[in-house]
C-alpha cells in the first residue's frame, strides 16, 4: 500500500519555507549586483566629471583644448543642436583664399597688376597692390607687421607687391599661397637699364622723376662700356637680382652663391603654386585660370582683348638696344646662378604645361652664343615693364663709380 506524501502535514510545512529561503538568497544576491553596480557608475561618474574639471582647467590655462579633447570631439562628432536646427554654416572657400605676388622686377609685373585689377572687380575678390617699389628686404619687425597686415585682408584677396619671399610659418603665421613671374636674367636687366635712363612710351620725363639724381654722363652711359668696364650696376652683387625674391630675407639671400641658389629652390618647390617665365606669359595666364579659377577666369580673354592692348602701349621701354655679344657673354657668366635658377624654374614651368597638356617649345640650350645674339628680341615688348627701381633712392649716385 503506497503512501500518499502529498497531504502529509509536514510536506505542506516544508514547502513554504524552503521557497521563502530561496527567494531571500535571490533577492540578496541581485541587491548585491545592483549595489556593485551603482558604486561602478558612481565611480566612473565622479571620474568623469574630474577629468571633464581637469580638461576645462587645461583649456583655459593654455588657450585652447586638449588634445583628449580634441579626439573626443572628432570621434563625437562636430555638429551641435544649431548645426542640424538653424541657419546654414557659411560656405568654407573650396580654393586658396590668401594669394601672394611678390612680383619681381621688370618681369611683366605691370601687366598682371593691369590685369588683376579687371579681374578682382569682375570677381569679387580683395586686391590689395602695394605702393612701395624700393623696399624689398625688411627687418625683422617689419616683417612681422607687413605679415600680420596681409592676414588681416578680409578672404579672398590677393596681395602684390615687390619684396622678397616672407616666410609665414617662421613667426607662427598662416601661410598663404605665393605666385610669381621670372623673366631671362639678361633681358630683365637690359629692361631695366634703359628704363631708368629713358623711361617708356607714357611720356619722356617720367624717368627724370624716377631718378633725378642721375647726372647726363650716367644716363648716357654706354652700356657695353658699363660692363666691360665692370661698373657697379653691371656686376655682381647689383645683377643677383631674381633670386633673393625666392631665397627669402635672410643676409645670404643677397650674396650670389650656391646657398641662396638652393634655398631659392626649395623655397619654389614648397610655397610657391606656380612660378612662370614672361617669355610664355599666354600660358602662365592659362595656368594661372586652371590653377585659382576664382581669381584668374576669363584673364586670357581679357589680355587678348583690343582695349586691354590699348592699355598697355605705352610700357614699352625706350631706346633699348642690345650690347655686344662680347658684353653678353661677360654678362651671362656674371649672371650664371641666375641662369640656373632660371632655367630650373623653366623645367617646372614646362612640368606643369604638360601635366595638363600644353606643348612647350623647344628653346636652344642657353650656353649657345646663338642664344645670346637673339637673347633681345625673346621677351615682346611692351606689357612687360614695372614700376620699381631695383636700388634704392639713395643709390642713385653709385652709376658714376668706375669698379676696379
């Protein structure tokens, strides 16, 4: 006869118990999880508010976010309530938005600054020429000043003036792109002697203003005997002219030699955007379009155009001839580190024509004395001229010293 435990009375005592002891270790243990866990974010709460403290603390002792910071806002995202619900962020410049010419004298700058000046009011965007023709090397704090008044230009704009190459970074400046244009070393110093003595076509008196202090025997001065008599103006260091305006400010710049040659270089190579030749100006001014298309649209059409011609006929110098090719072999000799940067500055020209698809025509090697018996006739005329003096005002008098 088999019992029946189920209505036993100690079976019906047992059960109660045994499942309100099970119940209270159940209960104890999920406390004990839920209490672990609470001291956990407790924890990590008060961490994150003293690293948040620590971060605000470092922020405003040292001007600017972390980097922790930094990262975190990257991986979080940059867009705020305002970003998503208001207006439109504005619009960020989708190209260089700080352009420089430091044009270099008599090397077409005249031209372009003609052509900029059309260009920025059909375009919108801030020119800012600069008046000073003789200052080209300043002293540390004017480099600083002339450094922070061109970052101050309300964006776009573009900033032209004759001056050798400032270096930004080196004072903690942003900085911006650069732009330029070189011309064969000897015709831009032929340009350059007849202009001081002559002037141009705008009127004949304008190169009495420019140098005054020019007696009749210095502006009448012959100029194969200027350099085969090696008069100041035409020997070195007058004639290392191009270079300093890519070397930059430093003493070195100044003195012709293989230092301020590759420093010139590297100085095109990491700065500069483009650096043309005068003698391919059409197609600098393609690239100069294809290359800042908000500064440069349409300027072929503009430099081809009838009135802009009308513009520019009377830059041209007058009474300029070519020396002797015995001048001119001693002149390219003097002027050879300025042949080298000039015919590296070529290379890259040619570079960039091609990277894109211009043909570049084949010029004879510049050692050749052919190349020098038709070195004159190269660069047309006029458009190419400059306002600047390559001396300085107080210089004027050095054309009468004979050279030993």
């Amino acid at each position: 006869m088999m019992k029946n435990f189920s209505n036993s009375p100690l079976h019906n005592n047992q059960t109660p118990n045994h499942i309100r002891d099970w119940n209270n270790k159940k209960f104890g243990f999920l406390s004990a999880v839920l209490l672990r866990f609470s001291l956990r974010g407790y924890g990590f709460c008060m961490a994150s508010l003293f690293i948040f403290c620590f971060g605000s603390l470092f922020y405003q002792l040292n001007g600017g976010p972390p980097n922790i910071l930094l990262d975190i806002r990257q991986y979080l995202g940059e867009s705020t309530y305002l970003d998503d619900h208001g207006p439109p962020a504005p619009r960020v410049l989708p190209f260089p938005s700080q352009v420089v010419y430091n044009r270099v004298g008599k090397c077409g700058s005249r031209t372009v600054v003609i052509l900029l000046r059309l260009l920025a009011e059909r375009h919108q965007f801030n020119l800012v020429s600069s008046d000073i023709h003789n200052k080209t090397r300043l002293t540390k704090h004017e480099q600083v000043d002339l450094m922070r008044n061109i970052s101050n230009i309300p964006q776009p704009f573009l900033y032209t003036r004759h001056v050798h190459f400032l270096n930004f970074t080196r004072f903690r400046i942003e900085q911006p792109v650069y732009i330029n244009i070189i011309r064969d070393p000897i015709n831009r110093f032929l340009s350059n002697y007849f202009f001081r003595r002559f002037g141009d076509w705008r009127g004949e008196q304008n190169h009495l203003i420019r140098t005054p202090g020019m007696k009749g025997d210095e502006r009448y001065l012959d100029i194969n005997v200027c350099i085969l008599e090696n008069y100041p103006e035409c020997s070195n260091p007058r004639l290392f002219y191009i270079i300093p305006y890519f070397c930059g400010q430093h003493p070195q710049c100044r003195e012709p030699g293989q230092w301020a040659l590759e420093r010139a270089k590297q100085n095109v190579l990491e700065n500069f955007l483009i650096v043309g030749i005068l003698e391919e100006l059409e197609d600098v001014l393609l690239l100069l379009e294809r290359l800042l298309p908000h500064y440069f649209t349409d300027v072929l059409n503009i430099y081809k155009s009838p009135d802009y011609r009308k513009m520019g006929n009377m830059t041209g110098t007058v009474r300029k001839h070519t020396p002797t090719l015995e001048a001119l072999q001693v002149l390219y000799h003097r002027m050879r580190y300025e042949y080298d940067f000039y015919n590296f500055i070529r290379d890259q020209f040619h570079l960039m024509k091609k990277k894109i698809g211009l043909k570049s025509v084949p010029r004879p090697p510049s050692h050749q004395a052919s190349f020098l018996r038709d070195l004159s006739l190269r660069t047309p005329e006029p458009l190419d001229e400059d306002e600047e003096l390559e001396t300085d005002l107080e210089d004027d008098d050095w054309l009468g010293m004979c050279g030993s």
